[in-house]
C-alpha cells in the first residue's frame, strides 16, 4: 500500500473474542485500520497479542449495552463487523433478560451510533443458525424459524432488528447466520458449552469423552479462519438486506469427532431441543461472493490438538457436573403440552 493512501477504517466489536480477534488480523492484513471494540467479559487480549503492536489498530473498553461508551467509536468507519454479544444455550435460559439486553438492545445501540456517526458505514451482522431449531436438510435462507431456546431468540431479534433499521435508515446492512464455528481461542472459562472445548479439557485430562446421546448426530463445524474470511467477503459485496449461512456444508458426527481426538467414550443422556443434524447449504455465500471453505475438518482438528494446553485453565465438565449444568435444560426444554 503506499504510504500517502488512508487507510480504510473497520469497526468489529466484540473484536477480542473468539471470531473476531481472528477478524481483526485479517482485517489488518489487509491494509485497514481497525477499531476493535469489547468489554472484556470473554474476549481477552491474549487473543490479540499477534497484532497488539500494530499501529493501525485501537483497542476501546466498552460494551454495547452502554450507549454512552460509544460515543464516536464509529467516527470515519466504512465497515462494522458486528459480532459483540452472549451466547450458550444453557445460560439463556437461567437469565433470559441479560441475553436481550446484550443481543438485541444492544445491537440497537450499535445502529443508533452508526446512524448519527457513520451513516454510510456497511454493517455485517454476525447472526446464529440456531433460529432454524430442529430444520430440514441442508438448511437453506428460506427455511422457517424456530427458535427453541432464548438464545436462538435473542440472536434472530437482533439479526431482524438489525436488517429492518438498515432498510429505515438506507444504512448497508447483511447478515451471516453462522452454523458450528470452532479453532483456536474458542476458549470458555464460565459455562458449560460448546462440544469442541469440554472434548479438549477432557482430553488434556486424560478423561473420558462425554459422548451425548449416540454420538450419530451431526454439527456442520467450519473453522474460525473461514467465518472470518466469510465475513470479509461479504463486506465487499454492494448489496443490502441479504441473509448468509455460513457453514462447512459437511457435517460431522460427534463420534467422528472423538475419533480424531482419540479419547475415550463416556455416553451421557440425549438432551431435548437439540437439532439431530445441522447443515448448511451454503450455496448462496458461495455464488455471491466466491467464498469456499478452505480448511479441511482434520486438518482443523489436528491444529486443536497442537494447541491443546490453551485449553489447560477452563473447567473440566464431568458426568455429574453436565448434568448438573444442564438440568434447568432438562427441565425447561423436554416435551410437555402447553
């Protein structure tokens, strides 16, 4: 780039997280200058530490649900990334208002600065899959919502609320309904979670692999590097009010999971609300933008493992202790007549 061109200025909040640390790099590999913006409450700075010295980018405190805190965090953007929010299932349904309150008001903060500071900003709302409940597949863009849990409900508001002001104010808006990301620094020190994280503690532990179920369902698990460069590709596009799933578009099963991590098997209950398969038809990302996946699930998964002692500090979730965890689950979720 020569040195008299200014460089583009992108916005990704939640910019210290899983996703977006990886968004920020690449982001500034490819000559922007960033505004990371979070709160800190699971993003961490170790996950920037690859760029932390880069002129171009500016780390801000501050989360979305202060609107105060915002003041001029978009000032001069040409991109918002926005990925700040909550989610696991399991915690949304012990304190659904503090999913609303981060995942939908939040993101209404979010516009309302973008709309008085950066009107001609181009938004990329990081969305979930999980709107599709329990849905036929592949799952398409045009699939019906069930959101099953308050999670899955608070990510389609936001997504919806984030869409329609977009149309209001003319303000470039898409939308990337993201299916089973994982990769490194998809760490979680709290709650009990995503499959990936419990099966490497495990591991680390020499203990067993809480299989649940049978093991025969499927997630579409695409890898963090891939989400990112998705989301890049869509802010290249000039378009507005589009919907993006993103995914691998090759499930896997759990047990084909454990295999590759080589543990041991420990079968736990089935849980009630949880898709047998998840799969994206990811065909509409693909054509539009000319995007593909490029890393292969085993190839992903043996990286995990080369990175395996990032996982030594999180929780160790047993038997007992997952179903402790998820009994509200059990008990909110299970089938019963209304």
């Amino acid at each position: 780039m020569n040195q008299t061109t200014k460089r583009q200025v992108a916005v990704v909040t939640g910019g210290a997280g899983f996703i977006g640390s990886h968004l920020v790099e690449l982001l500034l590999n490819n000559g922007y200058k960033v505004r990371c913006i979070d709160n800190f409450s699971k993003g961490s700075l170790a996950n920037l530490k690859s760029c932390e010295a880069d002129s171009n980018l500016e780390i801000l405190g501050a989360d979305i649900v202060d609107q105060e805190r915002l003041a001029n965090v978009f000032r001069e953007s040409s991109f918002t990334f926005h990925l700040a929010g909550i989610g696991d299932v399991v915690p949304s349904i012990e304190n659904p208002k503090k999913y609303f309150e981060t995942n939908v008001t939040g993101t209404l903060n979010v516009f309302e600065e973008i709309r008085k500071q950066a009107p001609y900003s181009k938004i990329i709302y990081a969305a979930s899959s999980s709107c599709y409940g329990n849905a036929e597949v592949p799952t398409n863009e045009n699939h019906k919502i069930q959101n099953l849990h308050p999670y899955a409900l608070s990510k389609y508001l936001g997504e919806t609320l984030a869409l329609s002001l977009g149309g209001i104010y003319r303000i470039s808006t898409n939308s990337i309904r993201i299916f089973n990301a994982y990769g490194p620094r998809a760490i979680n020190h709290q709650t009990y979670g995503a499959v990936m994280g419990v099966f490497l503690k495990q591991k680390l532990e020499n203990q067993p692999l809480t299989v649940i179920g049978d093991g025969l369902q499927k997630r579409d698990f695409i890898h963090v590097t891939d989400v990112a460069r998705a989301f890049y590709h869509v802010s290249q596009l000039n378009s507005h009010g589009n919907i993006y799933n993103l995914g691998s578009g090759s499930p896997v099963s759990i047990l084909e999971l454990a295999h590759l991590l080589d543990g041991e098997i420990q079968y736990i209950p089935d849980r009630p609300g949880e898709p047998r398969i998840t799969w994206a038809n990811n065909e509409k990302l693909i054509n539009e933008t000319g995007w593909r996946p490029l890393i292969p699930f085993e190839d992903g998964i043996n990286d995990l493992l080369g990175k395996i002692e990032d996982w030594r500090n999180t929780p160790l979730w047993s038997r007992n202790e997952i179903a402790n965890a998820t009994k509200l689950w059990f008990d909110t979720l299970a089938s019963k007549e209304i």
